[in-house]
C-alpha cells in the first residue's frame, strides 16, 4: 500500500487552560443526541434487483424506518457507473429524496444490496457511496474527486502522543452555523441477500445481548519504541491504540507485531470469538484465521481491502461472509491515510458513537476511495462507566506535529489528574540537531499539565521525523515531529523554450521568510542555459522570480535548473530547442 503525505494537523489545542478532559471527554448530551434516529435514514434500494428492495424493506421493518425514507434508483450496473449515469440516475434521484424529507433532516443514506459501488468520472474511478456522502456539493465542487481537502467532521488525533478530538455526533456538528450538509453513507450489501439482511440482525443481536468476545489487532513491524508516527508507522500507532483503548474498554486483547498477518505462523493461528479487529496487510487476501461475534467490527488496512463488497479476493466481502457485521475498506488505492482510522473509529464507540458517525469522524476524505458495509444506526456500546476509562492516561501533544524548519511550535504533557505533588518530566530526543527542547518540564502540584517551547532548525529533507519522549515516575510517553524544509519549488512558467532567448521561474516558500533567504541555483548545462548563482526572497515574502537566459542549440537539450537551500534541492526541467 503506497503511503501519500497528506498528513496535516486538523485541530489546535486550547492553550494554556489544557486539561486532559477538555481533550477526550464530552457531556452526555452527544450521548443523547445518538437516540432515536431511525427517522433521519434515507435508504437508497436499485429497482433492476428486486433483492435490493428486499434488504431495504426488511432494514425499515427491523429499525422501524417510516416507509417514505425508502428512495429508489434505477442503474445499468449493480457495480460501476459512469459518471453521467451516476449524475441522471443516482444523485438526482437521491436530491429528490432528500428534498422531500429534508435534506437537513437525513443524517445518514443506506444503500442496499446490488447498488453500484464504483463510479467512473473519467478520469478516475472512486467509491460511489463517498460521492453520494457530499451529494450537494458543499465540501467539494460537482465532479471533482478529492485532491486531500479534509472532510469537516473528521476528529483528527495523534496517536503516538494520545492526543484525540471528543466525540461530537453528527447531528450535532449538522447543528453547528456553517456545517457542511454531508451524510455518513453506509451499504448493507454482502455476497448473498442473506449476509446482506444478517448484517442488521446481528446488529441488533448485539444491542440487545451486548457486544462480547475478544479484540484480535495485527500489527506488522515489531517494537513501537522504534516506530515513529509517520509514513507507514502511523498505521502501526493506530492499530496499537485501537488495541489498547480496547483493552481499557475490558475486552480481552490479541496484539501481535509480527510480519505475519494472524493465521501464518509465528502469529497467532487463531482468533475465535472476535468482537473487534484491526489490522493489516496482505493485498487483496483474507486469512481464515477468524470466527466472528454477533456484531463484530473490524477494519483491515490494505490497498484493496473492500474492492468488491459481494465477492472476490478481498478482505471485506471474505470478512462479510464468514459473519462479520461492520466493516470499511478501500474500493481503489487511498493512500495509507485516508483509510479509516481504527484508533479513531474504536475511542468514538467506546464514548456511545453509533458506527455511522464513529466511521465517518475516522474518515479523512469523502468523494474518494472508502465504503462502510452495515447498519449505521448500529451502537454497541452506551456506557458512561465506560466512556470514562477509555481515555489515555497520558497526552503528550504537538501543537502542531508538523512543521517547518526554522520554527517554533510548542508540546502539551497533560496527565490524568492533577498531580499530588510537583512532576518533573525528563525531556529528551533522537534528535538533538534538529531541534531545541528543555531536558526537562515540571507539573506543579495540582495542577495536570504543563506547555512548553520547541523551536526546530535547518533540514536537509521532507518528513523528518524527530522523536521526543517525555518520563517521570510513574508516566511516560513519546510523540512523532515532522519537520519540512522550507524551500517547497521551483517552478518554470514553459516547458520549451527557443534558444537564444529568455524564460522566466519561480521559487517558492512554503511560509513567509523571517529573513532575507539565499537560494543557490544551478544549471546542468551552464553553456546552453545560464542562470544566477544565487537568488534572494527578502523578508516577508513567499517567492521569487528569476530569469534564465538560454543560447541557441541545433537539437533539442534537456536542461536541468536546480534551487538549493540547506541541504534541499528542488529542480525543473527545460526543453531548448532550435
């Protein structure tokens, strides 16, 4: 599975009255807000397959939906559609539904059994439920798939450090002035009607008689205290908080850190009995190491994890078929980020989430590559005795985990309780050259947390990673920094250009230089393409214009322009031609 930096922090910290409640508790009333929303479900059924009205009449009945939430459409494939079919036959459709419901009424949109899952917009294909999920257009423009712009409900956390957003549910957030009217959009489909209809039965099973068995998390790259919460690390962080916060919840709990995925020695052979999972990663594979609880949820990460949700080599439809309730995966290739959040998804259930909203706020992006198979109304846990232990006992937050070279920023320990007496925590990194950091912080006496200063210098790369960890008696903790340059490109206004005249580019920034800043620039073929030494963006600015002089030639010649700055290198490419 291809990693794609697009991490980027999504919420800043309240500073300096920090508490750990104010971070991981909510008030009971988006506990209350999770009742009672059988009349905020649309359910979306193909009329070519009469088992999907089947499975959708039979949703209504069992949830006590009103008739009229049931919305048909009418589709060439129960698959993939393009993009115009999708536009005349699904979104409009679904518009009129949910005008003459309300589109401000309908949190959540079930589309039944046999209802394509794919929708081609040329140039692309992505996951038709995440199109369906912004049907309005108010997160991003009509037919446009994402480029990495964050879905608004998304909770955002970083799991290394502890650090989680409080659950707020989504009709409350749709309460909020200037929400964006998006749904959670959820599929209950499987490879037979019966598995289809058996994923709300189960569910309801589950509520009624609670939620019971084990929590099985796979793992793949052995010790945390070597992993830095970046890159593909950041999946292993996330499957060991989902596994801890389970453990607090008081299941019993399977971590394995092997390469081998469970079912393949030296992992476990077996996991019986599982209530929750996550993991990863074999392409397209499901190991049969499993017998599932009514109710079970699980998320596996891999590139293809729900590719077709009826059938096929991928985990989902093989998990679906061997009696799994919930799960979410990856139609096309979504980057390891943009995968639902394990972590994320289990700390929101755990705080009474219902799984359509606990799935969503774990989801970084709609119109994009992601499907939820399920009953959305589905909540298994509603416990504030719960709630209240599933809480790290321990935060240590970067405000924010990433950032640029030559800047400061600053970090957050915050415990559990006030501390009884002053908590002295040793401070210390990996890297000591790339940032400047106290060796140590204090909690004074009553008080349960402490801020303090990080200032970072000169990079020679992207994304690198600095490992800070904090201890005191009794407490430890670590957290991930990532640090850019901040030279961010060198651009070139043509591609081709005649010999013998001139081109002008631009280097740019990724913030405002704090001082004049000195880019060293360089042509691979100063006879052909002659440029500057050096270039200066003054103080204050982003960019800089420069201008290249070229010379005649008798052939077309590459030429390679470079723009270096501490270690870094951006270049271009330019065609002179005769």
């Amino acid at each position: 599975m291809p990693y794609r930096l697009r991490r980027v922090d999504c919420f800043s910290l309240g500073l300096p009255a920090l508490t750990i409640a104010s971070l991981v508790f909510f008030p009971a009333a988006h506990l209350r807000a999770q009742t009672s929303l059988n009349d905020r479900v649309l359910v979306v059924y193909n009329a070519d397959v009469p088992e999907s009205k089947q499975v959708a009449q039979y949703y209504l009945t069992k949830r006590s939906i009103p008739e009229g939430h049931l919305c048909k459409i009418d589709t060439s494939s129960p698959d993939e559609i393009k993009q115009d079919e999708f536009d005349a036959h699904v979104k409009q459709p679904i518009r009129k539904c949910l005008d003459r419901l309300g589109k401000d009424t309908v949190l959540y949109i079930v589309l039944s059994y046999q209802t394509p899952f794919l929708v081609d917009i040329g140039s692309q294909r992505n996951a038709l439920d995440q199109f369906v999920a912004d049907i309005w257009d108010e997160y991003l423009p009509e037919r446009t798939a994402n480029q990495g712009d964050i879905q608004p409900y998304f909770g955002g956390a970083q799991s290394e450090g502890g650090l989680y957003q409080p659950f707020v549910s989504l009709a409350d957030y749709r309460r909020q002035p200037k929400a964006r009217t998006i749904y959670s959009v959820w599929r209950l489909d499987a490879p037979s009607t019966q598995l289809a209809k058996g994923l709300i039965d189960k569910a309801l099973y589950a509520e009624t008689k609670g939620l019971t068995g084990i929590g099985c998390f796979d793992r793949n790259r052995g010790d945390l205290s070597a992993i830095a919460d970046y890159s593909y690390g950041a999946g292993e962080w996330d499957i060991h908080r989902a596994a801890d916060f389970t453990h607090q919840a008081g299941f019993t709990v399977i971590e394995d850190d092997h390469n081998e995925e469970f079912g393949t020695p030296p992992a476990p052979l077996r996991c019986d009995n599982a209530a929750l999972y996550a993991g990863w990663y074999a392409l397209g594979h499901y190991n049969d190491a499993f017998s599932w609880s009514p109710g079970a949820i699980g998320i596996h990460l891999d590139s293809a994890s729900a590719a077709h949700p009826r059938g096929g080599p991928n985990w989902a439809a093989s998990a679906l078929a061997r009696g799994i309730t919930v799960t979410a995966g990856a139609v096309i290739e979504p980057y390891l980020d943009n995968l639902p959040h394990p972590d994320q998804a289990f700390f929101y259930l755990f705080h009474g989430a219902n799984v359509g909203d606990a799935l969503l706020r774990s989801e970084r992006l709609l119109k994009w590559n992601i499907i939820n198979i399920g009953d959305p109304l589905y909540r298994p846990f509603n416990s504030p005795t719960m709630s209240a232990r599933v809480n790290p006992p321990i935060i240590f937050a970067l405000a924010p985990q990433t950032t640029l070279a030559d800047t400061s920023s600053s970090a957050v320990i915050a415990i559990s309780r006030p501390a009884p007496q002053d908590t002295v925590f040793a401070i210390t990194t990996d890297n000591r050259d790339l940032v400047t950091i106290p060796q140590s912080v204090t909690i004074p006496a009553g008080r349960d947390g402490v801020k303090f200063a990080i200032e970072t210098h000169h990079v020679g790369g992207d994304g690198v990673t600095v490992r800070l960890r904090a201890k005191a008696n009794g407490y430890e903790a670590s957290n991930t920094l990532i640090v850019f340059s901040l030279l961010a490109a060198l651009n070139v206004n043509s591609e081709k250009v005649k010999g013998g005249s001139e081109v002008s580019g631009t280097v740019f920034l990724r913030r405002p230089a704090l001082s004049n800043t000195t880019i060293t620039l360089k042509s691979s073929n100063p006879a052909i393409l002659k440029l500057p030494a050096e270039l200066t963006i003054s103080q204050g600015n982003e960019r800089a214009s420069l201008q290249i002089t070229t010379l005649p030639v008798n052939a077309e010649t590459s030429v390679e322009i470079s723009a270096a700055y501490e270690g870094l290198v951006r270049s271009a490419s330019l065609k002179v031609v005769p």
